[in-house]
C-alpha cells in the first residue's frame, strides 16, 4: 500500500470519528469530538498495522496478522464503558458508549478500504442520532421536562415545606430528593447550610421558572438553579 492510500484510509476514519464527536460535542457531553476522532484514528491504525504491519510474516494457523481487529472490537469495550454514568436511579453515557464503539467500526471499515460503507454508516448514525434528538425534544414538550433543582439555604427559617407545596401546586412531581446540610455540630439551629437536591417531572416550564423566581428572593436563600435531567 502507498503512502498516499494510507493517509486516505487514515483521514476518512478521522472525517467519520469526528463528525460523531461534534454532534455528541453539541449536545454536551463529556466524549465528544477529540475522543471519537482519536478513537476512529486509533482503531483505524491499529487495523492498519495488524494487516499490512507483519509483511516479513506468512499467516498461517497461529500466525494472523488481521486478528488485531477483533481485539479492537473487544477492547473498545473498556473505554466505552467508561463514558457511562450511574446517576441515581438512571443510567447516562449508553448513546456515547455507541458511538465510541461505532467510531471504532468507522476505523476499521477505514483501514478495510471499505470506503462506501464507512460514509455510509456515519451519515445513517448521524441521522439517527438527530431523529432521537428530535424525538425526545417532542416528548418532553407534550409530556414535560425532567429537571434538578438544586437548593441552598440557611437552615431553621422553614424554607423546604413552602417550596415542596409550591411544586406539587404548580403539578411538578418530586422524583427525589437528597438533602446535605453542614454546620450539624453547632447549636445555632440557623448557623449551618441545607442544600437540597430535588429531582422532579415538570409539565409547566413557566411554572417552574415562576417558582424559583419566589424562593430565590427570601432572604435565607443563597442560590437556586434547574438544570435539565
């Protein structure tokens, strides 16, 4: 193989690791478009190696200078398991998993000089990618969003209960709630700092931002913010 096809097969595992990346970049994650490009890159030279790496080696039946291949398949295994998270009781990082280990395909296809089927599986990734996108930004519109509101007070002024009643008023369902206080150790019942974590379903956005508006001007409250589940 000439230099100028290894670089071609190179480059378009990079082209199709990095255009995974961006789109899972854009939709802020934390393996976006370095880590599938140096995926795809990897996967593409580790193939790259293992077939036309070994010339001076005749294959034979414990000699097969291709089998790095499928240890590519099995490795990726690792770092795609790394980008999944346990969050409570939901799991994130399954659709970046996949793509890690597409990107991955992506540069073994690349370093096959299939060609075709590399752009082709990007371009069907992306579009499936953009579909659920889609799809779920519908979902949470008709049936509301999952947010996290995060709380931090003065203990002792009675903030919690008010706040509780608010979203069950405003019909925002308390999926849980974590609470973490410090200062327990001193006898002033309002010398310590409650913060509040409360996962929950909202079906009224505008309700929500009105409640938050509420809590965060009593005096004891520090900060308050929602951040989408």
């Amino acid at each position: 193989m000439d230099w100028t096809e290894l670089v071609l097969r190179l480059g378009i595992a990079a082209v199709g690791g990095a255009a995974l990346g961006l789109e899972r970049q854009i939709g802020g994650h934390h393996a976006g478009f370095r880590t599938h490009t140096l995926v795809a890159l990897g996967a593409c030279l580790f193939t790259l190696a293992g077939a036309y790496g070994f010339t001076d080696l005749h294959p034979g039946p414990t000699i097969d200078p291709a089998r790095i291949a499928a240890q590519v398949v099995s490795g990726i295994g690792f770092l795609g398991a790394g980008a999944i998270l346990r969050d409570g009781a939901s799991v994130r990082g399954l659709t970046t998993a996949a793509t890690l280990w597409i990107s991955a395909a992506l540069g073994l296809a690349a370093a096959a000089g299939a060609y075709t089927a590399a752009a082709a599986t990007a371009v069907l990734v992306l579009a499936v990618l953009s579909v659920l996108r889609t799809v779920r930004a519908l979902a949470r519109r008709i049936s509301g969003s999952r947010d996290t509101l995060t709380i931090e007070y003065q203990r002792g002024h009675g903030t919690l209960g008010p706040l509780i009643r608010a979203l069950d008023e405003a019909q925002a369902r308390v999926r849980t709630i974590q609470i973490h206080d410090t200062g327990l150790d001193d006898p002033d019942p309002v010398a310590g700092i409650r913060r509040v974590e409360i996962r929950l379903h909202a079906r009224h956005q505008p309700s929500l931002a009105t409640i938050v508006d509420v809590i965060g001007q009593r005096p004891e409250v520090l900060t308050v913010q929602v951040q989408p589940d």
